[in-house]
C-alpha cells in the first residue's frame, strides 16, 4: 500500500495507466490508495535491467563531468577573484599616490589646463584670421 499525500485522491489520480508495449499497466482498483499491477510474463526482464544498468552508468558519467566541470570553474573563478583583488590593490595604491602628488603640488595642474586651453584658443585663432585673407 502506498502513502498519498493528497487524501481521498488516488496516487496516480482518476487516470488510467497502460505501458502495454512493455508489458506492465496500472490500473486504480476500489481502495484509493492501491493500485493493481499486472506484468506480462513475456517480458525479458534481464534486458531491461541491463539497459537500466547502462542508462544509470551513462548518467554517472555525466555527473561526473558535471563535477570536473564545477572544479575547473570554482579554482577559475578563484582565481579571478585573486586577480580582480590583486588590480583593485593597484588602482588604489596609484589613487593614494596620486592624492598625495596632487596636495604636494597644490592646484598647480590647474593653472597648467588653463594655460594649455588659452593656448589651444589662440592657436586656432590665428588661425581662423590667416585663413580669411
């Protein structure tokens, strides 16, 4: 006898199962909670447990893989992780240097911009009053 979870409901509901090309159907009897099995004494049931044996055997083979597949992209993503935190090491050690030039010199890489935009400005300038003659 089976457990069913949904009470007053059979296991395999209202419907009627048959696997007749195999030779075994399910039918639901009086009781909700029995089924009646009838298998059919031709089958070679050697065949189908070996075929079972091979399906089972291609499976592990693919969870298998499935686990080397997992490793390789675990150690992969860990070392990317290192990297990613080896270069976000980089960036701020330049960053802080950078701040720490920047206070040292003052704003004197303003005065630098600005210079070079003047420049850039007569430049062109210039250049627009030799092209008119």
């Amino acid at each position: 006898m089976s457990t069913n979870p949904h009470k007053g409901a059979s296991f395999y509901g209202d419907a009627v199962h048959y696997r007749s090309s195999e030779g075994l159907s399910t039918r639901p009897v009086a009781s909700s909670d029995e089924i009646q099995l009838s298998i059919d004494p031709g089958i070679d049931f050697d065949d189908e447990i070996t075929g079972l044996r091979g399906q089972v055997r291609r499976l592990r083979n693919v969870a298998e893989d499935i686990g080397t597949e997992v490793k390789y992209q675990r150690d992969f993503l860990e070392q990317l992780q290192m990297t990613m935190l080896k270069a976000q090491a980089g960036v701020k050690n330049n960053l802080r240097r950078l701040n720490k030039s920047i206070v040292r010199n003052g704003a004197n890489h303003v005065v630098h911009v600005i210079v070079f935009a003047l420049l850039c400005f007569f430049i062109v300038y210039l250049w627009s009053k030799v092209s008119r003659k």
